[in-house]
C-alpha cells in the first residue's frame, strides 16, 4: 500500500509500509521530486514491530538474505498475482536480494520504530490518495479506507484493488496506473478501468 500526492508539484506525499516496496515507483518520484515524505501508513502493532526486528537480525545472518527474499516473494502478492504474473515473485525476490543486507536490516528497524501515520496526519493539507491491495498482509483493507478518511477536510481517497497483494506496482502495474491517473485526472476513485 502506498499514499499518493500528485497534485501538489513540486512536493509529492508518498509514504510506504515499507522501504522495499514499490522500489520503482517511489524511486521515480524520488528522483524527480526532492521534496517526498516517506513513512509507514499506520503505528505497526507489537507483533509486526517484533517480526520486523527478528527480520533485521535474520537478513545479517549467513543464510538470511536469501530466507527473507524466499519468504517476501512467496508471501507479499495475491495468489492471483502468482498464477497471472509468474515472474513477478521472482522479481521480487531479485529486489529483496539486490537490496543490501544492512540497509535492509536498518529498514525494517526503522518501520519498527516509526509512530506511523498519526504522528503527520494532522498536518495533511492537500489531497491523497490511498492505494492499496485486498490481500495486502502488511495493511488490511479496512485500515487503506480508514487512512483515507482520516486525512483532514474529506481530502483523502482509498482504493483496494482486489485480487492485489503488498506489491500492487508489481503485482498489476496497469491497473496501478490506471488509478493513479484517475486520481490525478480528478476522476472517482476505484472507477478506472479494472
């Protein structure tokens, strides 16, 4: 899941679950836009932040890299996603294993930590839009509809795209598009040609 600003150039909003997803997508806008504010959508409760501790500590080992980038592949996309996108799991594991074990490790420390989204929510002054996948392990549907309507003055848009796992862009890149141009283009959220 993913919250998007387009409309605000030359500042975009984009925070994310986490620092591995949607690495192609975050890192265009990166270097486009120097002004992008980067953070987990929500606080992660105690048993995600100790899993993403045991993480950090895993992907040191010998042999943790590669369970960690066995485990995200097979794990962070729809089932729909592994039988319509056979490459995409290995994509994904390429990603996690091309990542540096430390900056990996220091990531998943890091979202541990983070206070999430009611820690800048308050001072949200444009509109964003909130995308996210049905099958999404790391943030559930509901939390993707409740983060939209917590951005002040009713600014905030949320889609779930069915059939999505944690890595939407990589998962249905087209249909990730499609929203996103939707949004920018002022059209109803979720109603882009799926």
């Amino acid at each position: 899941m993913f919250v998007f600003n387009p409309r605000t150039l030359p500042e975009y909003t984009i925070h994310r679950v986490s620092s591995v997803d949607h690495v192609i997508l975050t890192n265009t806008f990166l270097y486009f836009t120097p002004k992008v504010l980067l953070s987990p959508t929500l606080e992660l409760p105690a048993t995600n932040r100790t899993a993403l501790s045991e993480r950090a500590t895993t992907v040191l080992s010998a042999e943790g890299h590669l369970q960690i980038s066995s485990a995200v592949s097979s794990t962070a996309i729809s089932l729909t996603s592994h039988a319509a996108q056979p490459l995409a799991a290995g994509f994904i594991k390429h990603l996690v294993l091309t990542t540096r074990a430390e900056a990996y490790a220091q990531a998943c420390r890091n979202l541990s930590s983070h206070p999430g989204w009611a820690a800048d929510v308050g001072g949200i002054q444009c509109e964003v839009f909130i995308l996210g996948g049905e099958e999404d392990y790391m943030v559930s549907s509901a939390e993707v509809m409740e983060r939209a309507g917590q951005v002040p003055e009713g600014r905030g848009k949320g889609v779930v795209m069915r059939d999505v796992g944690h890595w939407g862009a990589l998962e249905v890149p087209e249909r990730v598009a499609r929203e996103l141009l939707a949004f920018v283009r002022g059209e109803e959220a979720g109603k882009a040609a799926l």
